[in-house]
C-alpha cells in the first residue's frame, strides 16, 4: 500500500472511543461486550459450564479452545473479524458514513436495549437544527457532532434543553430527537411542540402547515431518523413494547461495541437507518418498495431487509433495480423453511439471501456441546438453498433473521474499508466472492460439493480480513452481473426456440482491459459450462448472446423422456430437475489466472416441455401471481374462464382457448398511494394476494367479480370490466393511529387499514341475493350489499380474560387474518372465523401451550359462541406476525347427522379440531399437545427459549441427535384444511397439509443437525379423527397459506387431493396414497393458496389450473371427469369462497345456438353445473313456472313457445336455485 493510500484511509476512519483501546490491543483483539467471548475468557474453567454455541464465535478468525474436536479449513470459527482487527485496527470496525438501512418492524425503544442502539442510529441533519448546549457545554458548539465524537447521533442532543427524555426509557435516543423537532422548519427557525388530539391526529403549537415542511427537500417531511410506512409517520417506532425481534437484528449488524453491554456488533461504526415497513417481518409489498426507495434516497450503503414479502410486484422489482442502479448492497431474508423457495431474495435480482452457518452442536448444552463440536461450517436447518444461493454466514443461531443482518455487516465492514478507493457495491460483493472460504466438505450434516460454488453454500463463508488485504493490495475483481432473463423463468423448446441473455460487465481497476464470456451448463452445479457469447472492452460494457434451445438434448427438457418426479433426498433435488444454469464472466487480461481476476455472476433458467399442459400454457404474467383463478364463465362463451387478481393490481379474465382477456379486461385497483413518486418509477395499482370470488350478486343471472386488496379496499366489477357503483368500499374502522413517542402497548397489534383475506359470497339475507363478507386487519367482518350499503359490521373481540390458563397473557392482535367460512349452526347461515386474539405464556419465544380461538356470529352480528383451540406450542415474536400466531382458515361440513354443520380449525403447529354447532369439540386432527410429537414439541420449546431449563438429559438429547426421533405426526403451519369424500360412496375425508412434529422440533433444536423439515399431506376419517389408510404422505415443500382441492384427475370417477406447495411440484394422491399416473407436475416455484379445478373446455374433462408467485398461469388437461369434481374444488370450496361442503355456488352455463321457431324454442342445453351435469329447469318469459330441463349439457333441449310468441327471455337454473345468464331469442334471428 502506498503512503498517500494509507493516509486516506487513516483519514477516514472514525474516531473510536474506547477505554480498553480496543480494536488496536490484545491478541487476538476482543472488545469488552460480555457476550463476546464469555466462554474464551473463562478457558479452560468455562468449558464445562459454557458452549462454545453462548459466544459470539462468528467473529473469529481462531478455534475456541473449548472445543478440542473441531476442525475448519481457515484455522477459524468465524468470518475473521477479530483478524481484520488485529491487522487493521480500527479501520476494520466500519465507518459511520456507511449506513445500513435496517427495514421489518421499525425499532423498539422500550425493549431494555436502547443503550445499545440510541447512538447507532443515524440522524438526518437536513432536517434538524444544530444542538444547543444550554444544559452543559459542548465540546463543539453550534455544530452537529457536538460533543466531538466524529458521529452526529442522538448523544449530541443530550446537553440540549428541547430534548428530553420523552418516551421515558432513560436514555435520550433518536424518538426523543423526532418529538422534539417534528415540528421545525428551517425557514423561520422555529420549533413547535408536537401533539395529538384524541383521534391521534398530529397538531403542532407553531401552525400545522409544519407538518408538511420538508427541510432537505428529499420528498419525506421530517426524516428525521428512518419512516414508518405502515403508519405512513415519520417516527419509524413500533408500540409492541414486547417485540425485540427487530432491535436484535439491528444490534447484530451494528451494535454499540466496546460499551460493557450485551455482544458486539460487526459493523459497529456504521450507523442503522431504521425503517417500519409493517407490524413485523410480513409485510405489504408497497409498503416494502417505499422502504427500499427510502432507504437508497436516504443515503443508505447497504440495505438489510429482515422480510418476508406478501407478494411480488413490478414496483417491488423497480425498487431493488433503483437500489442497484446507486450502487447500494441489499440483503434480504430467504426463508426459516428449510426450503428451496423463492422467497425475496432468492426472487429479486443483485440481492443477497440471508443464509447461514452455526456449529454442528448448536442446540446440544455446555459440556456436551463442547464435546461434540467438530465443524463451524454447518448449514443452518433454518436457511435455505438453491442457484441464487450466495454466501453463507457464520451465525449463532443460524435463523435467516439472523443471518441476513450479518450478510449486511459484513458489506457493511466492506465498504467501509474501501472508503479511501471508491469501492462500488458491485466490487464489494465481488471482493467478498473472490476472497470468500469455498465449502465443499461432503461429510457436513448438508454436503459440501466440489467447486468454485454449491446449491447448499453459494460461494461460501465469507472471510473479512481476507477481504481487507484484497482491497488493500487493490485486488478488486473486475464485476458483471446479469439484466435478464429474470431468475427462474421458464422456457418450452417446442415453444421458444432461443434464450437471450444480456448482462453488463466493467473492469474500473484494470489498465489492460478485459473480456467477456457468457456461458450455459445443464443443472443448478453444472460439471462443463458451454459458452454461446463472448468479447472484450476496456470500459463498461452491455453485452448479450443467444442460447440456442435446440443444443440443448430433450432428453434433458421433455416431460415424457424425463418425467418429473417427487425428490427422494432430502435436498429436494428435483426442484432443479429441469435447471439451466447461466453465467456471466468478465476476466481481467493483466490477472486472468489470479483468484481476483474474474469477475461472475449466475441466474438459472427452467427449460421444460409438458405434454399435459393446454396449448399455450403456461402463461407469463411476468409479476406475482399469488391470487389464485375462479374458473367461470364470464362473458357467456360456453367454455370457463381464469378470473383473478395479480400483485400489480390488475384483476383478469382469461380465455383459456385463445389465452387473450376477454373484451373490458383486465381493470386494475386504485393506484398505489406513495409518500414521495420517482421519476420513471410506477408504483401501480393496490395490489391483490388473497383469491378473488365470484357470484350472481343479484340473483339475476349476471356474475360479478369481488376482489380484495391489501391495502383493504374491495372492489366489485360486473363481467364486462367495469366498477359497480358503490364501490370500492374501504375497510377502515377504528384504524388506529400511534403517537409520538410510541406509547408501551406490549404484545400489541392494533386495528390497521389493509387485508390479507378473500371476500366470501353468501346470502346471509335469505332472499338469494348475496352479501360480501370481508374481513379485514381493522378487527372487523364488514358485511356488505351487494349495491356496497352495509349489512352488518361485526367487531370479533377479544375473549373474556376467564378464557386465559394460569400465568398465561394475551396477544392482542386485533386484526383478522384468516378467511371466515360460513356454516349453518342454528338453521340458517351463520359466519365463522378465527381471530388472531392468542393466549400464550411467551415472552418473545417459543413456549409450550397457548391457544387460538374460533368466533362464531349470526348473521345479525350476534355473537353465538367462542371455541377455544388448545395448542401445543406458541410462538410470539418470531417476526412473522399471524404465521406463528395461527393462519389456519376455517372450513365446514355436516360431519355428523342432525342438520347443522361441524366447523375444523386450530392453532398454530398444533392439531386441528373439529367443533360442534355449539362450540363444543366433536373431533380432533393431529397429535394433542400429551401425545408424544406434542410433549417433544413443547420439550424442545423449552429447550431453545431456556436451554438452562432444558427437561432432557444429556443422554437423552444424544439419542435425538443420533435420529432416534418420535414418530413425525403432522402438525399444522400456514396450512387450511379440505373435508371431501375420497372414495364414492364414502365418508367424508379432512385433509391439511402439514408439518412433521418430530422433524420440525429436532431441526430448530439442533440447527446444525442436518435434520430436514419435512411435510405432509394428512387425511382423517372427519368423523373419529383417526387417519386414512395410505396417509400422511410427506410432500415436496410447504403448501405456503394453502390447503389441497379434492377432485378426479386420474378418470376413475374417484376423488383425489390435489396439492401444491413452496418447491416447484403439483402432487396428487388417490385413496389410498398413491400418486395417479401424470403427477406430480413441475411449477418452476411456489405456489399460494389452492389450486383451481374445473371442465375450462366444456370437453367433460377436468382441467386443474395453478398461478405461481413467479408469475405463471398453468393449466393442465387431466383425464378426471366432472362425476369426481363435486366435492372440493378450489380454494375455500368454491366460487362463492365459502369454505363450506356441500355448497353449490357453480350456476348453469348460457344458452348457445339458440333458435325460434312458431311452436319451438331450440337451443344447446347448458349443464346444471356450467355445461357439466343437467340444469333442473329453464326460466322462459312466456310463463310463471320454470319448464324442466330433459336434455344433459351439451344435447339439443327444445321447448314448446306458445302461439303467437315472437320473442323469448330464457335461462337456466339449477337445483341450488343458481341462474345462468339470460338471453332474448327473437323469431328474426338465432343465437
């Protein structure tokens, strides 16, 4: 290094306040935080009572001594953090000019770690007066760093008499700086105080025009420290004072180091940009690309979100490629699955997933875990993998919550130590690809494979000093990365005869220039790569070549050469069955053989024909499709359309033979309400996840298409395409705003604006005219006419406190997250839906017991009963909101003779229960919480959140460890149940998709076990609740908030459950569990909800039809017939959304080739179920009595006219009372 760049860097570091002069002492270095290295300090008296697992060993760059067995190819337990200290003092600590945008749920600063936090977080001085020092003097009046620590935070406000500690957590943080100037405005000078009226509504004492003063001009009023768009409030705090999964993920990427408190961070000179994108980590997508916009606009170098997205949008990809395109790092979270998904990053281009590694006797206590540790590279059992794996980060306890903030620390680290050469985002992730420790071990509990980089590893575990000594020796990477095709795009050779592929390549260190080559190779890990485009250049550079889809074999690519087929390994290899792995190289002529001298970047491709697929399918929406199809006939064409919503905010209705919208569509939602617009940015339209329904809301004959969005708004649209007047109607009833500061509300949701759940449709009146039942995160079932009057609001409360077990509380979420069903428990429809009220004895973890409960109302909003669902384990504070809370919908059946329904539903990793029309439990699905899964379940429970209070031996954990696992009965996670018959005749059947008990407790207590989480798809005699001979069968994936369908697909006549899930498959099982001939079928991703089944041709076949959050519409052509598609056939039951058995919400198809004669009305018959079955009758305008249908759908029907009719209004109805549409047919012409 030269004199004159080592100045620069020295220049540039930040000045570091330490007592025990750390980063620059000791060997190796160790900062003074407990929870460091409590284990190494105390060698060798420690290794007995301590783990190895209790320090933060993902610092190191050496073994911990208290675990002799271990081996590791760098001679470390960690990333070498604690090297890069020791070699570069405190340059190696990160620099406060790097911020790290931090988005999930904000910030808590009542959670007792605000020490840790107040002066991390980063302050925007353009909206802030300098501080005064009219407490005590300043070390440097009038300016912002007043107390001369090189950083502008909260600490130089301390001496300043507008700032007090205003939301009382004794220390004055960055909240304290929001209340006291939210209402400054640089103009005048002048500073008003902040107050709310009694609604909420924010009032400043020097005029409210204040509130919308934006003093740095950047489009966000008072920024001052992060935004809050959930609340759409510049103060980014959450009110659950409980809630501290955000403020530890915040402290692990940049936490207060050296201060005596709790551990340390990695970037612990950056500072942290909170940002409160929802409640917790599920989040809205709008509200997301708003974050990450922010963020960029806010000065942010690396963006860290903790999220899980409810949908991918179009807004959400101009974000990530707005990010990008200012050279921001963004890591995002993958998945706690254990899964092969493509959740968020493992979606978004340039993203890094969050993915980890911890010690193969993570979860094993003190001694025993010492003992036993041999490896730190162990694949977390929590993490995923796939192609768009990237690095693998050492962890302690491997969570991708975890995971993802360490992935931003150490880019964090990176950039700040590249400071003094301009290093870019895209080098910094190269430096840390070249220099990263490769991870090919085939021995670990997930194996290594050889080569360059793996499915399970990515390019492996990052090494920060190796990092630092590259960028010091200027051994930066030359970059590339790929534009297109998108990740997981799928491509029909018999369909498309080339992939194009364009990317972008540049060499900023190199005097030598370089060149390019774009290369393709069979399989996510191929062994050869072919290149089909290369070059050379000296400056930035797009290319892009052409991979020619006939050189590839169809031995490799057709369905009937290579089946799919179900994985049989754990890794789920035939997720990438059909995987074509793409790769961009740009190499650097003066180093092409140097590990710095190659620049790469990867995507995958899907390249697969399926013969059983409708011409044209799939379709590309090119966004998310997570709303899955009603299949209906719209527009009258004689043959089912797609009807659905998107996550762009367009609602469709697709001819499945010609694959177009029909004539009006498709419409869209209101636009996307943003805080601040950008140029060439389109924020779209409100987007729509949960599955629309379809009715005749008039009992007229004429369908209407009801859709949700997320925003909580509901839209009614006639088949034409156009808004009904009265709608959309806004589910907005106590909408609770907070204020600033943020008051304590522990384990706290309050009502919000937005909705994650399907309108159901069902004449809740008694007169055939259906109302709109929509529930909604405001607490409440708004019930609507169909002209959008109100029927009925009804309030789910909470339960009584009598309901609570000893030493148990509430979650008081007051927003309903489930989809309600409507079931007959008193002699007329009554609704029914389980609220996200939970009892739990958690304090931010994993516990035993808790409980969901189930409310029942009339019609009348009465309240009829409340059920109780005991659970096995609860889990508050996971950050994934309803999820763990419980997202099971509601379904119902008359399991039992007497004439009123039964009504299935349960907690959270726990059974199912089936309840009587009076609240009493008639039935159980799944292990109770005494049976041997559910006591290994609540064990385990203990075991993570109180390891000190784990009740197995050391013997006892061995023997789990070996394998010697109780039997792995399902429990139920984000999945909702089906009832259905399986054989005809037969008895009813409940079937759910779940989790296996066993697996699942094992693999979250010993992360690094290997263990895989397997699923299951469970079927019950509904009546005793034992299980179906052949069942469960485990299945490829999670069935993500989905549930099976159950319909003929095999031509017996015979009922099978249809399922999809998170990994690329299809399945379906018949009776007795086997898999009929054509299944599973492949989906390149994962799949929402249910799927869709029905006749879409009008052939007397069924057709099954699967959207996929990556934006695919499949429909496959099945040889089931419409006898077996009676039970079960979309998602909720039906069109309507129901959720009950037995309804009949399919109405007969239209009138076709219809002809008048003097004595004769003739037409093409329509069925009693859209053109499948037999109408009951025909409605004609000649006479008061329907005339009784004699012809089955598809047969020539002819009805005897009256003399002297000239024209004739007909339709068809059916049993249920259902119309179809109605058509005039005059002596002048045919139809």
């Amino acid at each position: 290094m030269t004199a004159v760049a080592t100045f620069l860097l020295l220049l540039l570091a930040p000045t570091v306040a330490s007592s025990s002069g750390w980063p620059n002492n000791g060997t190796p270095p160790a900062p003074d935080d407990p929870d460091y290295q409590p284990v190494e300090s105390g060698y060798p008296s420690s290794c007995s009572s301590q783990s190895v697992n209790d320090e933060q060993l993902y610092f190191y760059g050496f073994m911990p001594r208290c675990a002799p067995q271990a081996t590791d190819p760098e001679n470390a337990s960690g990333m070498s953090v604690s090297t890069a200290w020791q070699n570069f003092g405190s340059l190696a600590i990160g620099a406060p000019s790097v911020v790290i945008a931090y988005i999930e749920a904000g910030i808590n600063w009542h959670h007792g770690d605000a020490q840790e936090l107040a002066n991390k977080v980063y302050l925007n001085r353009g909206e802030l007066p300098p501080p005064l020092c009219d407490r005590s003097p300043c070390v440097n009046p009038g300016s912002y760093d007043a107390n001369g620590d090189g950083v502008f935070n909260a600490a130089d406000y301390a001496d300043d008499s507008r700032v007090g500690d205003f939301n009382g957590n004794g220390v004055i943080d960055p909240e304290d700086v929001i209340t006291a100037f939210t209402c400054y405005d640089r103009t005048t000078g002048s500073v008003g105080q902040l107050s709310f009226d009694a609604g909420n509504r924010q009032h400043c004492s020097n005029g409210d025009a204040v509130l919308s003063v934006d003093n740095d001009g950047n489009g966000y009023p008072h920024d001052i420290s992060g935004w809050d768009f959930y609340d759409h409030q510049n103060d980014p705090a959450t009110y659950d004072s409980a809630y501290g999964h955000a403020n530890n993920q915040q402290k692990q990427a940049a936490a207060e180091t050296d201060n005596g408190i709790e551990g340390a961070g990695l970037c612990s000179g950056c500072l942290l940009l909170p940002i409160k994108a929802g409640a917790e980590a599920l989040d809205r997508d709008d509200d997301l690309a708003q974050a990450w916009l922010f963020a960029v606009d806010s000065g942010a170098s690396v963006i860290t979100s903790v999220t899980a997205d409810l949908g991918y949008t179009s807004f959400m990809r101009q974000a990530v490629e707005y990010a990008w395109g200012h050279g921001v790092v963004m890591a995002e979270s993958s998945n706690d699955f254990d899964s092969t998904d493509h959740q968020g990053s493992m979606f978004w281009p340039h993203v890094l997933p969050g993915n980890g590694l911890v010690t193969n006797s993570n979860g094993l206590p003190a001694g025993l875990a010492n003992a036993e540790t041999v490896t730190y590279r162990a694949r977390s059992d929590y993490t995923s993998w796939g192609t768009h794996n990237m690095f693998s980060v050492s962890t302690q306890g491997g969570t991708t919550s975890e995971s993802t903030p360490t992935v931003a620390g150490v880019m964090g680290l990176v950039l700040s130590f590249g400071r003094a050469i301009s290093l870019t985002g895209p080098e910094a992730i190269q430096v840390v690809r070249a220099t990263a420790s490769r991870i090919t071990d085939p021995t670990l509990p997930w194996p290594g494979s050889p080569g360059d980089w793996n499915l399970q590893y990515g390019y492996g575990r990052p090494n920060v000093d190796l990092a630092m000594q590259a960028i010091q020796a200027r051994h930066i990477p030359p970059v590339a990365w790929i534009d297109s095709p998108d990740w997981y795009r799928l491509y029909d050779p018999t369909q498309t005869g080339t992939v194009t592929v364009s990317g972008h390549v540049e060499d900023r260190r190199s005097t030598s220039g370089y060149r390019w080559q774009l290369q393709y190779g069979l399989g996510p890990q191929p062994d050869t790569w072919t290149t089909f485009a290369s070059g050379s250049g000296r400056g930035p550079k797009n290319v892009s070549g052409t991979v020619q889809l006939s050189s590839i074999p169809a031995s490799f690519w057709d369905d009937l050469q290579n089946p799919y087929r179900m994985s049989v390994t754990k890794t789920l290899e035939t997720t990438e069955q059909y995987t074509v792995s793409l790769r961009l190289q740009v190499i650097d002529n003066a180093n092409a053989s140097e590990p710095w001298g190659t620049g790469e970047e990867r995507r995958s491709i899907a390249v697969h024909h399926d013969p059983s697929l409708l011409p044209g399918f799939p379709l590309r929406l090119g966004h998310g499709g997570d709303s899955q199809a009603t299949l209906v006939d719209l527009q009258g064409s004689g043959h089912l359309d797609l009807v659905f919503g998107d996550t762009d905010g367009f609602v469709h209705a697709i001819d499945p033979v010609t694959r177009l919208e029909l004539a009006g569509w498709p419409v869209h939602t209101a636009p996307t309400q943003v805080t601040k617009s950008h140029a060439g940015i389109s924020p779209g339209y409100e987007p729509i996840v949960a599955p629309i329904a379809v009715g005749d809301l008039d009992h007229t004959g004429n369908l209407w298409v009801v859709a949700a969005s997320t925003r909580g708004k509901v839209y009614v649209i006639d088949a034409s395409g156009h808004l009904r007047s009265g709608w959309p109607q806004t589910l907005n009833l106590d909408v609770y705003v907070p204020p600033i500061p943020r008051p304590q509300l522990a384990f706290t949701r309050m009502p919000q604006l937005g909705s994650l759940s399907s309108p159901v449709l069902y004449s809740l009146s008694g007169d055939g005219k259906l109302q709109i039942v929509q529930a909604a995160w405001d607490g409440y079932l708004h019930v609507f006419n169909a002209d959008g009057s109100t029927f009925r609001n009804i309030q789910v409360a909470r339960p009584p406190d009598s309901e609570l077990d000893p030493g148990a509380h509430w979650i008081n979420d007051h927003k309903l997250d489930s989809t309600p069903v409507i079931a007959n428990l008193d002699g007329h429809p009554d609704i029914v839906i389980r609220s996200q009220w939970t009892e739990t004895t958690s304090s931010g973890d994993l516990a035993p017991g808790g409980a969901g409960f189930l409310h029942a109302f009339r019609p009348d909003g009465a309240l009829l009963w409340i059920a109780k669902m005991p659970g096995i384990v609860e889990y508050y504070g996971s950050a994934q909101e309803f999820l763990t809370e419980g997202a099971e919908d509601e379904t119902a059946a008359p399991v039992f003779p007497g004439g009123t329904d039964q009504v299935a539903s349960g907690p959270v990793l726990s059974p199912s229960y089936l309840f009587n029309s009076d609240g009493s439990n008639a039935s159980v699905y799944g292990p109770l919480p005494g049976s041997p899964t559910g006591i290994f379940l609540q064990n385990a429970a203990v075991c993570i959140a109180s390891p000190s209070s784990c009740p197995y031996s050391d013997a006892e954990l061995q023997n789990f460890l070996a394998g010697n696992l109780p039997a792995d009965a399902p429990v139920f996670f984000t999945t909702g149940g089906v009832f259905g018959r399986l054989s005809i005749p037969g008895n009813l059947s409940y079937s759910q998709p779940g989790t296996g008990g066993a697996s699942l407790a094992s693999a979250l207590l010993f992360a690094g076990s290997g263990f895989a989480i397997k699923n299951y798809l469970t079927a019950f005699d509904a009546v005793t609740g034992a299980s179906t001979p052949g069942f469960a069968q485990q299945i490829q994936g999670l069935d993500f908030l989905g549930s099976p369908i159950v319909v003929d697909v095999s031509g017996d006549g015979q009922p099978e459950l249809v399922v999809g899930t998170d990994s690329s498959a299809l399945m379906a099982y018949q009776s007795g569990g086997a898999m009929p001939v054509g299944f599973p079928k492949f989906t390149t991703g994962w799949a929402l909800w249910a799927p869709s089944s029905g006749d879409l041709l009008s052939d007397g076949h069924t057709d099954v039809v699967q959207l996929t959050r990556e934006g695919y519409i499949f429909a496959w052509r099945t040889d089931g017939t419409y006898a077996g598609d009676q039970e079960w056939w979309a998602g909720h039951h039906d069109e309507w959304r129901t959720g009950r058995y037995g309804v009949d919400s399919r109405p007969p198809g239209a009138i076709r080739n219809a002809r008048l004669s003097s004595s004769k009305l003739t037409f093409t018959a329509p069925g009693g179920d859209w053109y499948d079955g037999q109408a009951a009758g025909y409605r004609v305008s000649f006479s008061g009595q329907p005339v009784p249908a004699t012809a089955p759908a598809g047969s020539q029907q002819s009805i005897t006219v009256p003399a002297g009719v000239t024209s004739v209004t007909i339709q068809a109805v059916d049993q249920a009372g259902n119309l179809g549409p109605a058509l005039t047919v005059s002596k002048s012409g045919g139809h």
